[in-house]
C-alpha cells in the first residue's frame, strides 16, 4: 500500500469516526476495521492472509478469539484461540507431517456422510452411492469426501466487530466422485465471529436431478484440557443425550437403543479421568437441555459451550488421552443401511433445488 493511499484513508476514518491500522507484510496486506459497541469501547474484527502447515490460510478474529481456517484442507478450521488467555481450544497440529498422519483429529472436519457406511455403500430409491472403504480392517467407509478436498473462499469481509468468511465446494469440480456420489451437490460453509461466539453454518444444495439422503457432521477436537498446567481430573464434559446405540465389532449400530446408563452424569457433566469412549448417543428431545455441548476446565479458568440446532439428533463421544471429541450429527452411524424408520435413524432427503442450513455455534468463555 503506497504512503499517499495510506494517508487518504486515515483522512476517510477521521471523517467517519473510526479507526484503522494498515499493515504492510511481505506479500500480506492487512484492513482492521472498528466500530464502537456499547460503553462506547471499540472492538475490532480482522481477516488476513497467512500460511499455515505449508497451505495458504486466512487468520481472523476479534479482541476475544483468533481462528485459523485452511480452505485447501477441507475448509478445516485448524486453530481457534482465547486471545486473553493464550489458549488454544482445537487441537491444532505443529507441522504439515503430523496434520497428514491424521488430519481427522485436527480442527474441526466437516463429515459428509459422518462416521461410517457399512461396506462403503448404501442405495437410496435405486441409486446406489458407493464410497471408497478407507477402514479397511472393518471393512467400512468412514468420514465421508468433503473434509479433505479443497474449498473456494467465495466471501471475506469485516463489518464492525462482525467477522465473516464464507466458502464453497462443488461437486461438479471433482468429477470422479460421481462415482461415490452420482448427484450434483453444493455446500457452503460461512463462519460469522461476533464476541465471543463463532457461528458455523452449512449449507447443503441438492443441484441436481434426482433426490438424495443427506447426512451430515463435525469430528471437532478440542484439546482437553484446555490449559497445558490443567489435570484431566479437574475437567468435566457434559452432553445434552440419554438413548445409547449398541455398536457391533465392526463399530456400526446393531439397532439396538437403550437409555444410557450413565444419563445423568453425562448430562451434568462427565470426567474423563481413566475413562475411554468411542459411543453413539440420542440427543434427549424431551428433556428441556439446550442441544449443547460444554466443555469445563476450571484451572484453566476456560469454558467452551458447542451449540447446535435442531437437526442434529445424535453426538458422538470420543476421546483419547490429551483431547475430546464431541461430534455432532444429523444421521446416526450407518443410517441408511439401518432396518430402523428414518424417524430414529435420522435419514432425510433434499429434492432437486432443495437446501438445508445447519446451524452451529463455538462460544468461548472465562470462567
């Protein structure tokens, strides 16, 4: 940016009564834009350009949180920071090599179809969709084909403390995943930060001729605990569930569903002390609990509440030691090979020219 361009904008926010800082980096120019907020503070939302594991990335964020998101790995949210308490919530990985050995337990993939298909198919009103199987000692599909393909950035901009970003995949880019998924579908992605809270919304467009099932998710990492000097002991998750899916040897649902025996706990909040899971879960609908997630490490001081709409009627619970994953989902596991109505299994279907918009939302809070 020239001296003289700088100049005439500093005059602009003057007349306007704002402020901006323009930063010149090698290859990377920067825009904050401010506007005030009540009390009359000033709160600040920003995007950039950066690099990040090797793959080109835009950094944004606000005075509470910072985020990472890399479009070409799967639109992957790798990196979300409480700013004033230099903590890292996601899982984020150190180097290009350690995201590759596993880049599902990084960030936050986006699962399309999530979990598994048994055999990696299934046939949907005499279409059948066939799925490459990458779980190959059980002989399934798993996590679906959007979370490592790459995205198109199709919207950034600041508006205040109002920080969006939005991008796209196209199905009509890849041309061989008609084999996996004959019909045409476009799903955008749009990330809204404002405060505290980062929206996360999908989008899924049926662009096609022919009606499909969709069923979508997150495999989000957080890292737990929160704070590096935090004991596990000293945390708790809670979930808003009470059925539980038996699953077989394979990892797929038997269609068996029974109230979970530990329901209670878990809703008011679980340790993972010495505890391992890797279940399926039925979002309670008849219990008055937000469809939330939350996350509490008190030496920390830091607290993660992962809300989700009304769609998603199922979580999945995985952990190992040093993270959590709470997953959330709008189809169970397998769903729609599944000898169970669409009522419990959660299979629905977009015709042509149809759209849903799944809502989700990250809040970040001291506590």
């Amino acid at each position: 940016m020239g001296l003289e361009l700088y100049e005439k904008m500093r005059e602009i926010d003057k007349l306007l009564g704002l402020r901006s800082i323009c930063c010149k980096k090698s290859l990377v120019e920067v825009r904050w834009k401010c506007g005030k907020a009540k009390g009359g503070e000033y709160v600040t939302g920003y995007i950039e350009d950066t690099t990040f594991i090797k793959e080109q990335a835009l950094k944004f964020g606000n005075e509470h949180v910072e985020g990472i998101l890399v479009p070409a790995l799967g639109s992957n949210l790798l990196s979300l920071k409480l700013k004033h308490k230099d903590i890292q919530v996601l899982r984020t990985p150190d180097c290009s090599e350690d995201y590759k050995k596993l880049p599902i337990l990084y960030g936050m993939p986006i699962l399309f179809p999530p979990n598994r298909i048994e055999d990696g198919q299934f046939t949907y009103k005499h279409t059948t969709y066939r799925f490459p199987i990458n779980e190959r000692e059980k002989s399934n599909h798993i996590h679906g084909f959007l979370h490592d393909k790459p995205w198109s950035v199709i919207k950034r901009e600041v508006i205040g403390n109002q920080v969006v970003i939005k991008t796209e995949f196209s199905s009509r880019d890849f041309p061989y995943l008609k084999k996996s998924f004959p019909q045409d579908i476009v799903v955008n992605m749009s990330l809204i930060l404002i405060d505290d809270g980062l929206e996360v919304q999908l989008e899924i467009l049926n662009n096609g001729l022919e009606p499909f099932p969709f069923g979508a998710g997150y495999h989000t990492v957080f890292n737990f605990p929160f704070g590096a000097d935090s004991k596990i002991e000293n945390c708790q998750i809670a979930l808003p569930v009470n059925k539980h899916w038996e699953l077989n040897e394979r990892s797929l649902p038997t269609g068996e569903i029974g109230e979970s025996a530990n329901k209670k706990e878990i809703q008011n909040g679980l340790c993972l002390e010495g505890r391992l899971f890797d279940d399926i879960f039925s979002y309670d609908e008849e219990s008055n609990l937000n469809n939330e997630c939350i996350l509490t490490d008190q030496e920390a001081g830091v607290q993660v509440i992962y809300h989700v709409d009304h769609h998603y009627k199922f979580w999945v619970l995985f952990n190992q030691d040093g993270f959590v994953c709470p997953e959330p989902y709008t189809w169970v596991t397998n769903a729609p090979n599944l000898d169970l109505s669409a009522e419990f299994t959660g299979v629905k279907e977009l015709g042509t020219g149809e759209k849903v918009l799944l809502k989700t939302k990250l809040v970040l809070k001291e506590i």
